[in-house]
C-alpha cells in the first residue's frame, strides 16, 4: 500500500521541500536541507527544490569569506540571479556555494564611479557605529546613480551561534536611501529584522521585523552620509531598547499567566522522580486500605483466643490445677 508521501505530486513535494528550507533558522541551513533530503528520499526532486538557495542566503544576508574578508550574500550584490555576487567593499565578483559556504573564482571589477564618493562616504562613516554596537557585524553598502538619482543599498547583519547550548540568533538591517546627484533632501526606508531560535527540550522561535520610512538631508556627502548613519543608530536602538522593554513586561505578566514560576513548594519538580514517588503513593494507599481490615480480623483472633484460655483454665481449675482466679486469665 502506498504511504502518504507516496501519493503526495513531485510538484507539490517540492514546493513543500521549498517552504522548509525557507523557514531554517539562521545558522542552520545545511542541517535542514540534509533533513529535507531524507525527507524526499529523492536527490532529483531536491535540486529542483534547490532553487530557492538564493532567496534564502540573500533574505538571511549569509555570510561568506572572500578572501580574508568577510562579505555578505546580498540581494543587491546579485549578479545573475544565481550563484554570480559582488562585493562592493572590494570590487569584487566571486561565485557562492551555498552547501559549503564558500566562495570561489574571484575576480575584480570596475566600481560604479558616478556613487563611489556616496558610498564610500557612508561605509566609512558606518563602521564607528557598527564596531561599538554589533560585535560580529558584517556589512555591505553598494552604490548606484539610475535617473539622475543616487542610490544607496546598506545592509547591516550580525549573529551569534550556539548550538553546543541549543540556540542560534541574527540581527538584519537593510536601508535603502535615495537623493538627487546634486544633493538635498532624499528619502530612507528600512526593514529591521531579529530571528532567535532556541530548541532545548523543545522548538521556540522569535521572529520580530519593523519597517521605517522618512527624509533625510543630503546636502553634501560628509553631511548625508553622518545624517544617514545618525538615522539608522536612532531606529536601530529604539527598536532594541522597545524589544527588551517589551520582554521585560512579558516576563512579569504574560508568562507569568501561562504558569507560575515555581511550585508551592518553591522548588524545581523532579520529573524523573514523580513516577518513584506515585509508586510509593499507591503502595501507601494500599496499606491503608488493608490496615482496618488486618485489625479487625487480630480482634476476632485475640477475642477467640483469650476464649479458649478461659475455658481451658476453667476445666483446670475444676480438676484442681489452677491455685487461684488470676491463673485463668
């Protein structure tokens, strides 16, 4: 008889196979798809499913080194829509396995000049911030002039992962920031994203986002790139600072509802125990349910025995055994 999977389409196995592998938590990619392979049972499937590698690595900002460098797999760095990315800090093209996290074949390639000053302003103004406030960033800024309009792409990524300890977690920030080449006010917007995974004894995931919208002035470059930057460090740590407000109040009544802390006794249940400690009950209930009974039957015994003696020493007193009364009791 065919099992379920069996009669589930190719198509639909791997849009299925798609939507697992999107929903990996950072910093555990491979450990998925190997799971999704075993799944399928079907490495023809799985290389059609392989098409969504790139949504996924350019959607976490995936970090890979280049070199010495560390470089961020970023929707804008994107060259051919597959495997082909750029990094802009280094004028550099690489090719990117996603499986093995490595990149290969690089080459240099000419900047867009015509945004260089825009962008390098901004990369170089960044990276004060981003030293004092994210220990492991990576970060990309890329640069582009299309209609008369420069254009900015920054991407802000950090992470720590513990897996010994059963928990992984990124923080990802992506601003886009647009003005007139001869400078102005120009428009940012932003998305800033945190996905937390703990799965000790169990499968919990945070996944908070924000978006941001505003103008911004851009007269010069030293000017739109310090402005640029003092606009992300304001939304960066409102929003950090509202997270651990929020998980702060959460932990004092929302969790706090679910269930209390400790039990009455103030102490941690020993799980392993309570099933010794059940047994121990019911054998205690049992003796107490016999308890009455065994009593009742020691009364009769005592009863028909001090009886017995009564009669046995009265017929020896009759025959002249017994010296006195007390002899029959």
């Amino acid at each position: 008889m065919a099992s379920g999977l069996d009669e589930i389409p190719d198509e639909e196995k791997v849009s299925i196979a798609r939507d697992f592998i999107m929903a990996a938590p950072p910093g555990e990619f491979k450990e998925v798809v190997n799971d999704v392979r075993v799944l399928l049972a079907n490495d023809t499937l799985l290389t059609k499913a392989s098409s969504c590698f790139h949504d996924y690595a350019t959607d976490q900002f995936t970090t890979v080194k280049v070199g010495t460098d560390d470089c961020l797999i970023a929707k804008e760095g994107s060259l051919d829509g597959a495997k082909s990315f750029y990094d802009p800090k280094g004028s550099r093209s690489f090719t990117y396995n996603y499986l093995k996290n490595e990149a290969s074949d690089v080459e240099v390639v000419d900047r867009n000049e015509d945004a260089e000053k825009w962008r390098y302003g901004v990369e170089k103004e960044l990276a004060t911030y981003l030293t004092e406030t994210y220990p492991n960033h990576v970060t990309a800024v890329f640069g582009k002039v299309e209609d008369g309009e420069v254009i900015l792409n920054i991407y802000i990524e950090d992470h720590q992962y513990n897996p010994n300890n059963f928990w992984n977690g990124k923080w990802r920030s992506s601003w886009t920031v647009s003005c007139s080449t001869d400078g102005g006010f120009g428009k940012i917007s932003g998305m800033i994203k945190v996905q937390v995974h703990y799965y000790e004894d169990g499968n919990v995931q945070l996944i908070s986002s924000k978006e941001e919208h505003d103008s911004i002035k851009m007269d010069n470059v030293d000017e739109g790139a310090k402005n640029i930057v003092e606009f992300i460090k304001k939304r960066e740590t409102e929003y950090q600072t509202a997270i651990n407000e929020n998980y702060r109040t959460m932990s004092d009544t929302t969790f706090k509802a679910l269930r209390r802390n400790l039990p009455i006794t103030h102490a941690l249940l020993d799980w392993d125990k309570l099933h010794g400690f059940q047994v121990g009950r019911d054998i205690m209930n049992r003796y107490s349910r016999l308890t009455p009974c065994i009593g009742r039957r020691a009364d009769i015994f005592m009863a028909k025995t001090k009886k017995n003696n009564f009669a046995n020493s009265l017929r020896e007193r009759k025959a002249g055994k017994c010296s006195n009364f007390t002899d029959m009791l």
